[in-house]
C-alpha cells in the first residue's frame, strides 16, 4: 500500500496532525514523568530512611557523654553535700570539759 503523493493538504489539515502530534507527545510525556515521580517518590522514602539512620548513629555517642556527664555532675553534687553535712556535725557537736 503505497501513500498518494499527489493529494495536496490544506493548512487545516497540516494544522490537525500538527495538533495530534503534539496531543500525542504529551501523553508520553506525562507518563514518563509519572514514573519519574514514582521513582522519585522512592528515592526520598530511602534518603529519609538512611538519614534516619546516621542520626541515629550520630546521637547514640552524644546521648551516652550526655548521661555521663549528668552522673558525674550529679555525683560530685552528692559528695559535697555528705562533705557539708560532716562538716557540720563535727562543728555542731563540741565536747565541753568539766
């Protein structure tokens, strides 16, 4: 089947295929960008998940120096106050000589 060569087209008619064409073009534009979207939608999931992840890594030392800094803190706190309260017994309780 061979096409006619010999039929003159108008500009309707150049101007309908032209709009086809395009119409057509931009289907399969849109669907692939619909699989660029899913894809991309994926790729996020991922990133959130890894930077989930390296927080993770990250924190876990800061909160361990964090607790240890507090227990010691708290430690030293608690050996003053013994150390005040001798202190004060052992000033508040002198001998007296008869």
């Amino acid at each position: 089947m061979t096409i006619p060569t010999d039929i003159p087209l108008t500009s309707d008619q150049v101007l309908f295929i032209l709009q086809l064409l395009t119409f057509l073009i931009l289907i399969v534009v849109l669907y692939q960008l619909m699989f660029v979207a899913f894809n991309l939608r994926k790729i996020v999931k991922r990133i959130n998940k890894v930077t989930k992840n390296v927080e993770e890594v990250v924190m876990k030392p800061i909160s361990m120096a964090d607790a240890t800094v507090e227990w010691i803190s708290q430690s030293v706190e608690d050996y003053q106050k013994k150390q005040k309260k001798k202190a004060g017994k052992k000033s508040g309780k002198k001998k007296t000589k008869k």
